[in-house]
C-alpha cells in the first residue's frame, strides 16, 4: 500500500503532456512561492522559495527559484524551435527587497559580500532557459530552467505563472547511433525524464551477447583485475577484462573502445584499472567567471569523457576540450552518461592486490554488520563567512530531509550512528579523532574543509598509509585538490591503494567551490544530490550515486561554477559496487524441477525469494553447463517463478539461482538441484524399445 500511495503522489505532480507527429506540448503546474526574511551581514533581504526548485541567476542579480525540465524527444526527432505560454499571472505583492545571487569562490577564499546589481528591467525577463539537448543511450532528452516567478526591482514586486506550457517544435533528424535498443535501457529512461510516455516511439530489442562490467587494466595488472572479474562472476555480474596495450594508450582510442564495447556488450559500467601513466585521462579545460567576476581557468583529468558518448568534446580542433561549444554542431558536449565510470589508481601489482581485496571484502560484508551503521561527519572551519563559517552547517543537511537553499533532498536517516567532528567556536576537532573513527570501523564519512594533493581531512598520505581498519569505508569530500590523480599521488590515491583505509572516494581535481554566507555553494549542490541519490532515489550503485547528483543539477550548468564540479568529481573505486544501505534478498529457495532428461529437450525449474521490504527482484540461472541466463524479471517478492533450459551433451549438472532486488542488492546463490542427462540417440531399435516399454506400461 505504501508503494501504490507514493505512485500515486508522484502522478499527482507530474506535468501535463500532449503530443502530435511535429509538435510536443508539456504543461507544469507551480504552486504558490513561499516568502522568507534572511539576514546577510546586517542587511535584511527576501528570498523566494518553489518546490522542486533551484536559486538561478547571475552575481549580484535577485536570487530565484528555477524549475527542472527534462523533455524526452522522440526517436528521430530533434529540436526546431521551443515556445512557451504563461498561464495566470499572480501577484504575491510589492515592496520586496530580493538576496542577490552570491560569488561562488574557492574553499578558505577571501570573502567576498553579496552586494546587488539590479536593473529596473523585470528579472529574469524570459519564461525559460535552454540548456541543450542531451542524450542517454540513444534517447534524445532537452533539459530547460523554467522561470515561473518574476521579480520587478523598481517597485520590489514579486510575481509567478500558476501555470506555464512549453511547446517544442520539432524536425526530422537521424536516430542516434548509440541507441542499441534493450529494455534495461528504457527503464532508466523513465526515471530521468518528465514525459516517459514518448518511449513507446522508440523500439526495443535484446542483444545477444550482455556483460554489466568493462575492466581495462594492463598487461602486468591483469592477474590482480582477474580475480575481481571471478568473483563479480560469481556474484552474478558478468564482467571482461581488456588490456589497454590491445586498445592503445590514447584517450581518444580509448573512448572509442568503449564506446563500441557499450554498443556490442550491453556494458554499464567501466573500471579503468590504473594511475593516469597507465590508463589515460582526457584533460577538460574548463572556465568560469564566479557569475561574471573574478575568472578561473584550467585543465582537469575528468573520466567523465569515458562516461559520457555522445559526439565529440572539441568540435572547434583547438587545445581546449569540454568548452561549452565544443559537442556536436558547436553545441554544449554531452553530460548525460550512458555508463558509469570509475578508477583504480594503481601503479604495483601489491597496489592493485590492495584495491580489489578491500573492493571484495567490502562487497561480502553482511547488512546486519554493525559497523555498517556508522557514519562520520567531519566539517572544518572555513572563515568569516557567517552561516557559511563552518563545514558543519553544511553537513547537516546531510542528514534527514533537508528543504534549505530552496530545494529538497532526503539525508542519512537518523537511524544511524552519526559522528560529528565538527569545528566551533569554542574547540576544533583533531587528526587524532578522525584516525579513531576510520580505525574503529565506519561506513562512510563526508567532509568539508581546506584539502590538497597530500592533505585530507586532516590527514598526511603516512597517516593513511598507517591506518589500521580492517572495515573499509566510503570517504566523500569537497576539498580542493584531493582528487588531482594528474599529479603525484593525491589523497584519494593513498586512501584507495593503501592496504586499509577506503574502499571507495569521491574527490575534487581541483578547487571546490562554496557561496559566502548562504550554504547553497556549488560543490555542495552535488553533495546533497548524492546522499540524495542514495538514501531518498535508492540508488545504491556508487557509480550510478554520483552521475545521478550530477545529472540532478545539470539544468543548473551554466551558473556559477557548476560545470567545473560537474567535471571534476571523479570516482576512484569500482562504480558497479552496491552501497550495503539495502537489505538484499534472502537466498533463493533450491530450484524445483526434473532431476533427469534427455539431449537438446526443455526442462523447467521453479524457485521463489522473500524481500524483506518487499521489492521487486530479478533472477538470474546457473545452469551448470557454462551458460547462465540474463537477469530475469521483475516479479513480486515471494512469487514462485520458473524458468527452462535445454542441456547439450550428456552429464550431470548443477542447476542454482541468485536474485537481485530492483535496487541492485543481491542474495547469496541457492542450493544447488542436480538433473542427469543421459545420452539419447535417435535410432530405429531405440524407438521400438521404446514403443515396446510404452505398450507394457513401463513409461
């Protein structure tokens, strides 16, 4: 019931949507803002909250709410032109005085006041903002900054559209080639866009051939990457290792590779298996004014490159990759990622022994581990910056639902065992502290303070190397330069080779960025929507967790330093590992069949798995003769569900079964049913004993 209440919600809220062979109209429905007094360095100012909404605007301009629209297009067609039409206007009255937009600047920088620059023109003047035309896996998706509210700073009125249609024009156009057509496909398509209806005109197929995992290592570490592939195998997650000395040592060749493997494999995920001298990185430039002031400029390694497909990054031939005119046709390059990348920083085959033991044992650990349960935050002092002070202030809206800075996401339940290290006025916390906790065992710890390539969280690269933990953690970190991997070994390097420590980070190539006195900053605009990603989306992948907190904010890439956080938040860990935040399956009941047969004849088996919270599950079949089915699914937990195969030659085979939740959380593997095949061969004398048993009632 509580399922079919939140569907229910959802459709509540959904827009409106019509759609004929050229044209597309979708309707979004707004509910009335909400008005709240701030005060910023002794200056009291309004601010305009919407739901689902986000602060837009430029450095110094009236701070509102922007609404996410993420338009699927059908199959072939492409944009032409874009209308939209205002509904009822209302007014919330007159005399408001409107927080600026503030400059987004570099952790522990100078701060810098929010000061206005205000024209008498209405602000933002227009309905609506482009943001391009993205695509995921072949589906063509426009994403657009919808502007209901309306500000007028010579009279200080506030005004919104209760109601506001965009129209698209469309036009034909070649369907995209990596559109490979399978159902998996479609169904993380629903989840991103406001209008799933317009799937029904793109077509579905299966291949043939479908691995989830791509590893690319090299020669030297290929024995170390092996037994990861064995034991994903054996875990149900078919996996290929490939050897970059057979691909090329280029970015570009390399994303080809890919490309092709994702096109023929079915992959979803992709661990480059090796620091940048052995697995490449593509280095995007990237530029930002701070909302048009004080410009920052420069080249970062972004694995995001092997992620996302589409087009070109350098439409222009220059020495500048990633510009915002730099994918197909001058337009934005593609930020929407068909697969999820991750990296193992490893130079030594000890190094590599390193990542893959803790990457296992982390992925056996059990859910009613109690460590598991425990979660550090860890905040720093920042400077004078009055709200924005403290890194404290930010993480807690890390926990619970959070509706701050104009837009909601849901936090670690408070069911966990959080540890606070955070910095006051009164005392700070030390390295000390931060050594007990990882030392002790804790699950996950997010962090916001003053970094580098050799500092973390407090931390040297020898303490790490001195950890002590044999429970590995998750580290996620807004500090600047702990994830450049292009320099010596950064922090995120020594956390994830290091025989303990973590088994998996999120880190920064370069600067994070912060707003001086509001906690909206950009680099924590991707912190929520990651915890978000996890604990209110369920999505337990850590690759998946940290594109999804991009993709969440993509209609806000164009402000702020967006787009540089969006490129340097690298992934050093094995994307396709599971968060154990999700009770998995219980293991299969042992498979129900025929425990005898014949050569090349359909035999069934049956098996069910509880859930305990109800999910749906998948199964995939171990059939004993090398040949293991697709996951195969969805059903209803407990429902008994069957399953048949064919064996070719003459034996006794093991048959078992293993299931996945709908969130990706796998059970153990059944036991095991036995079915014996014994030769038949097809002959006249063979046939009239068998007539001759069947006239005696002996078959």
């Amino acid at each position: 019931m509580n399922k079919i209440a939140i569907i229910l919600a959802i459709l509540i809220f959904l827009p409106s949507i019509s759609f004929a062979k050229d044209k597309m109209e979708i309707k979004y429905s707004f509910s009335q803002p909400v008005l709240k007094k701030i005060m910023c360095n002794d200056i009291l100012y309004d601010e305009v909250y919407l739901e689902k909404s986000s602060t837009y605007g430029n450095f110094g301009e009236p701070a509102l709410p922007a609404y996410p629209s993420y338009i699927l297009l059908p199959q072939g067609k492409y944009v032409k032109k874009i209308n939209a039409f205002a509904g009822e206007k209302i007014s919330l009255g007159k005399g408001y005085s409107l927080m600026p937009v503030e400059k987004s600047i570099p952790l522990g920088s100078e701060k810098i006041f929010p000061f206005k620059n205000f024209s008498l023109n209405v602000y933002p003047g227009k309905i609506f903002t482009e943001i391009g035309t993205y695509s995921f896996r072949g589906y063509n998706i426009l994403v657009l900054a919808i502007h209901p509210v309306q500000y007028i700073p010579s009279s200080g009125e506030i005004f919104y559209y209760k109601d506001i249609t965009i129209e698209v024009e469309l036009c034909e156009g070649k369907v995209n080639p990596l559109f490979r057509g399978v159902e998996k496909d479609k169904k993380e398509v629903v989840k991103k866009v406001d209008n799933p209806e317009v799937l029904n005109t793109y077509k579905t197929d299966d291949l043939s051939q479908s691995y989830e995992l791509l590893i690319i290592t090299n020669k030297k570490l290929e024995s170390n990457f092996n037994e990861l592939k064995e034991y994903k195998e054996s875990r149900g997650i078919k996996t290929v290792v490939e050897k970059i000395e057979d691909i090329g040592y280029d970015a570009d060749k390399l994303r080809d590779y890919i490309k092709n493997a994702y096109i023929k494999y079915g992959i979803e995920y992709v661990l480059l298996g090796g620091d940048i001298d052995i697995i490449p990185a593509k280095m995007l430039w990237v530029y930002g004014l701070d909302e048009n002031v004080d410009p920052y400029e420069t080249f970062m390694p972004s694995d995001l490159y092997y992620a996302c497909l589409d087009g070109t990054f350098n439409y222009d031939n220059d020495d500048k990759w990633g510009e915002p005119t730099d994918g197909e046709n001058g337009k934005d390059v593609d930020l929407i990622a068909e697969l999820y990348v991750g990296r193992a920083c490893v130079n030594s085959l000890q190094e590599a022994k390193n990542f893959v033991e803790k990457t296992i044992e982390y992925d056996k650990t059990k859910i009613d581990d109690n460590y598991l349960n425990e979660i550090c935050l860890a905040g720093e002092y920042l400077g004078d910056y009055g709200i924005a002070s403290y890194g404290g202030n930010y993480l807690e809206q890390l926990i619970g639902e959070c509706n701050d800075d104009g837009y909601s996401t849901k936090g670690i339940p408070l069911s966990y065992n959080i540890t606070k290290l955070y910095d006051d006025e009164d005392d700070y916390w030390n390295k000390e502290d931060l050594l007990n906790v990882i030392n002790r065992g804790t699950h996950m710890i997010h962090h916001l303070g003053h970094s580098s390539t050799n500092y973390n969280m407090r931390l040297m690269p020898e303490d790490v190397e001195g950890l002590e933990n044999n429970k590995y953690c998750l580290i996620y970190s807004q500090g600047c330069y702990a994830g450049a991997f292009d320099y010596d070994d950064c922090m995120a390097e020594y956390f994830t080779k290091s025989e303990n420590g973590a088994f998996a980070c999120i880190m920064n190539a370069r600067y994070g960025f912060f707003w001086s006195y509001r906690t909206d900053g950009d680099s924590q605009r991707y912190h929520r929507e990651f915890v978000d990603a996890i604990f209110g989306e369920k999505i337990f992948s850590i690759g998946r967790a940290n594109q999804d907190s991009k993709e969440d904010n993509l209609y806000l890439i164009n402000r702020s330093m967006m787009r540089w956080c969006y490129y340097q938040l690298n992934l050093f860990g094995d994307p396709s590992i599971n968060l154990h935040v999700n009770s998995p399956p219980e293991k299969p009941q042992k498979p129900a069949g025929s425990n005898k047969g014949r050569i090349k004849n359909e035999y069934s088996f049956s098996t069910f798995a509880i859930d305990a919270e109800g999910d749906a599950i998948y199964y995939k079949w171990d059939w004993g003769d090398g040949n293991m089915s697709d996951w195969i699914g969805p059903f209803i937990a407990n429902e008994t569900v069957n399953a048949t195969h064919s064996w070719e030659k003459r034996g006794v085979y093991s048959v078992k079964v293993i299931a996945k939740d709908e969130y990706g959380g796998i059970s153990e593997w059944s036991e095991s049913a036995s079915i014996s095949i014994p030769i038949f061969r097809e002959n006249i004398f063979l046939k009239i004993l068998e007539a001759i048993f069947k006239l005696m009632n002996l078959l």
